[in-house]
C-alpha cells in the first residue's frame, strides 16, 4: 500500500487500547542491555524505529530474543559491549541514533552511525558538544552537523551541562555516557522535558537525583536485572483523542495508556479546547504511571500553545494542528521551531496540508497560527515521509467532505504499524448506526 483513501467517519462511541509507548521502549531496549543479568520487555512496540534499536544493540554484542512482537528477553552484559562489525543502521530513528551516541561515547572502541535519507538531514550539534566535553571524539560527515557519525569513545568526564533547549534525547544522551564516567554528571534544563530515562534508570536500581530542573547521576554503577511493561503510548492515542474530541456526542475510552506527566500535555490542550477529559491513573508499575482516558466531544475552540508547554506536546503538535483547523476561532503556535528539523519540517508540513484542506494558515519561523472553524475539503495529500503527518491528517480526513488521500504512507510503520486497519474500522458504520467499531489490533497479529 502506497496511499490511504479517507472519508467521513461515523459517530466515535467506543473504546481501544494503543501499541506500546515508542519512546519507552527505546529507552527499555538500552538499559536493560546495560544491566547485569536477562530482562523481560513485555508491551514492547515492534515498529521500524524501536527494531532498529534492537538491531543496534544486538550490532554491539548483546543478545536480544523476540519470542513474541511485543515481548523480548534482552541479556544485559553488564555494560560490556563489543565493537560492531561494520556501521550501526540507525533506520529513521533520531532516539536511536542520540542516545546511542551517549552510549558509545563511553567504549573504548570507534563506531559510526548512519541513518535513512531523512535522518541524514538531522542535526546532531546537541549531542555532539555536551559528549565532545564529556572525552569523546565525534565527528559528523554532514556540514550542518548532520549524519552519518564517527565516535571515537573514551572514559567519559563527569560533567555540569545547562541545556539550551529542553531536549529528553540530548538529556538521556548524557545520562547514559554519565553511567560510564567517574563522578557525577548533572544537567539543567530550561524546562522539563520528558523524564522516562530518569524514572527507567531509577527502576534499574541507578538512582538519579532530581533537584528542580537539574538531573544527576553518579557513574560507574550497573542497572539490576528486572522485568519491564511497557504502557500505551499517548502520542498514538493522540490521534484517536483528537478524533473524538472534535465530535459532538463522541464517547472514546483509551485503555492502558501512558499518564506521565512530562507526557499528557496533549490533555492539558484539549482540555482548554473545550474537550471533556478524564484521566484515571490505574497504578504506577516500572517506574511509568498509566491508566485509562475518557474523552467526550464537543464543540472546540482556538487556543494558545506555546512556552515551557512545547516540550510536552512536540510529539503531537501535528494532531493538535488538526484539531485547531476544527475547533472555532484561531489557534497559536509558538516556540517550536524544533519541529523544523524532525523528520521533515513539520510546520511547513502542517501548514501546506491544512491549506490543501482550505484552511487559513499564517506560517511563523517558530510556529503556526490556525484559523479553524471553516469545513475542511477533501484533498490529495503528501506524507513527506513524516509517520505523524500521515496520521494526523488521516484524523483529518475523517472530518472533510469528499475523499482525502494521503501518499507516501510506508513512513507509519515507524511508530505505529497498525493505524490503518483503526483507521478502516473507524471509517465503517457499524449494524447499529451512528456506532463505529474501532478496535487498536496488536502489531504485527
């Protein structure tokens, strides 16, 4: 399949459940390679970014079984790896590629990294001055920074880092070469970004210190050996909350997912948005909270989004756009001019698609402002290779008259393999009318 061909949904009265949490799983993947004993990931996404982690890893010595899609069994080598036989493929995936960079920054062997096309044309500056101050040798072949990477790793230096920008992959990047190193190492963001690595490494039994927005962690200590399940991701959610947001009498529970703070600021937004929300955390296992969401639809209005709010949404400042184009009245965007250098430029991304769509859109160097309320129209529309602009204007879709098509959608299976067949169920009325059956199917069944 090439494309997706979209149309008006049917009324949202249901409940799912959504694939394992992407960033988690990464971050699961690396730790428990690190610790001292086998591990059990269970709820693991088995997308193309989170496998090109497993790869990576089992490139650099570790064995890792796959005895089920979502489940592995990673025999962690106590932080010993082996030199890789040749470039480590990091696929599409920048978490693969930044905070493997942390990792081999602290091994006494030279390694490169290389990546897609698309990953090929992202910075890798913030990564590479806080592990160059740390002793490493990191070169990168592109002029702007960008990949593929040669690192020359070394004993690390415990280091004090103040973050220019709020960045959770350039946070963790530090933390784990900080595992390596002989002393502490701390890092002070401007705002908090997502915490994962800090409460998975604590789950680990490697206790970092948090003191405001700074993060510590004293080197040379071994994760423990322990299971691990991995919760729902939200940002998948994301797109069926929006769904069900922008829908008057729409009803969607969303089972099992992820409610970390650094994370439910796509809540926060459509809370303020005039969505009715209900977030019930369940209980607090591994380290992550999780539970169940309730959102009920309704008219929505434009909103402000922007400030120390960013770092909690950039994942799902794509769905939220949407969203904006529905709701009444404009919507602001600000501060985010990280989405320029994802895996396209998602606000020149957003802006083009939601044109093509007929709504007004005023595109700013570090954002967007949205003039919503206007009926979308069905259009052809181009994925640039972005899972997440895929999805979101999939969600689209389902809101505009006519067909809406979007091509180029191989890039989902990065983060989300199985939207589509979501997607088709949403699409089809149900024996009782106006009641879709919208069911999330577990990768790869």
């Amino acid at each position: 399949m090439t494309h997706w061909k979209v149309h008006r949904a049917p009324l949202i009265q249901t409940e799912i459940e959504v694939p394992g949490d992407k960033s988690i799983s990464h971050r699961a993947v690396f730790i428990a390679s690190l610790a001292n004993g086998p591990c059990v990931i269970r709820g693991f996404l088995p997308s193309e970014d989170c496998m090109a982690t497993v790869s990576a890893m089992r490139a650099l010595g570790i064995r890792i079984e796959q005895p089920e899609p979502t489940t592995l069994v990673v025999h962690g080598q106590r932080k010993r790896l082996t030199p890789p036989a040749g470039d480590i493929d990091c696929g599409n995936s920048g978490t693969t590629m930044r905070l493997l960079a942390g990792i081999l920054a602290a091994q006494p062997f030279k390694s490169r990294l290389r990546g897609d096309a698309s990953l090929s044309r992202r910075p890798m500056k913030r990564i590479i001055e806080p592990l160059t101050e740390m002793g490493a040798k990191i070169t990168a072949a592109g002029s702007k920074s960008t990949p593929p990477l040669t690192i020359e790793g070394a004993k690390p230096h415990p280091i004090q880092y103040f973050m220019p920008v709020a960045s959770a992959q350039v946070k963790s990047a530090i933390l784990l070469a900080g595992l390596f190193a002989k002393g502490k190492t701390s890092i002070t963001e401007p705002s908090q970004s997502r915490d994962h690595t800090e409460r998975m490494l604590s789950y680990f039994l490697v206790r970092p210190q948090q003191d405001d927005l700074t993060v510590s962690i004293v080197g040379e200590q071994t994760p423990e050996s322990r299971d691990f399940t991995v919760p729902g991701d939200i940002s998948s959610a994301a797109f069926w909350l929006v769904a069900a947001a922008a829908q008057p009498r729409s009803h969607l529970l969303v089972k099992g997912v992820g409610l970390n703070k650094t994370r439910t600021g796509v809540l926060a937004v459509l809370l303020r948005m005039g969505a009715h929300v209900n977030e019930t955390i369940a209980e607090v296992s591994e380290g992550e909270p999780h539970g169940s969401v309730v959102i009920q639809g309704g008219r929505l209005k434009g909103t402000v989004i922007q400030g120390k709010e960013i770092p909690n949404v950039i994942d799902e400042i794509p769905i939220l756009a949407v969203a904006a184009a529905l709701a009444q009245g404009a919507t602001i965007i600000a501060d985010a001019k990280e989405l320029r250098v994802k895996e396209t430029d998602r606000l020149a991304a957003i802006a083009t698609n939601l044109k093509a769509m007929g709504v007004e859109v005023i595109e700013q160097e570090d954002g967007l402002e949205i003039i919503g309320g206007a009926p979308l129209r069905g259009a052809r529309l181009q994925s640039f290779g972005d899972h997440r602009i895929a999805m979101a204007f999939a969600i689209a879709g389902l809101f505009a008259e006519g067909e809406t098509v979007i091509d180029d959608i191989e890039c989902v299976g990065t983060s989300y393999p199985d939207f589509y067949q979501t997607l088709e169920r949403i699409m089809k009325p149900s024996r009782e009318p106006q009641i879709p059956v919208i069911a999330a199917l577990p990768s790869h069944e």
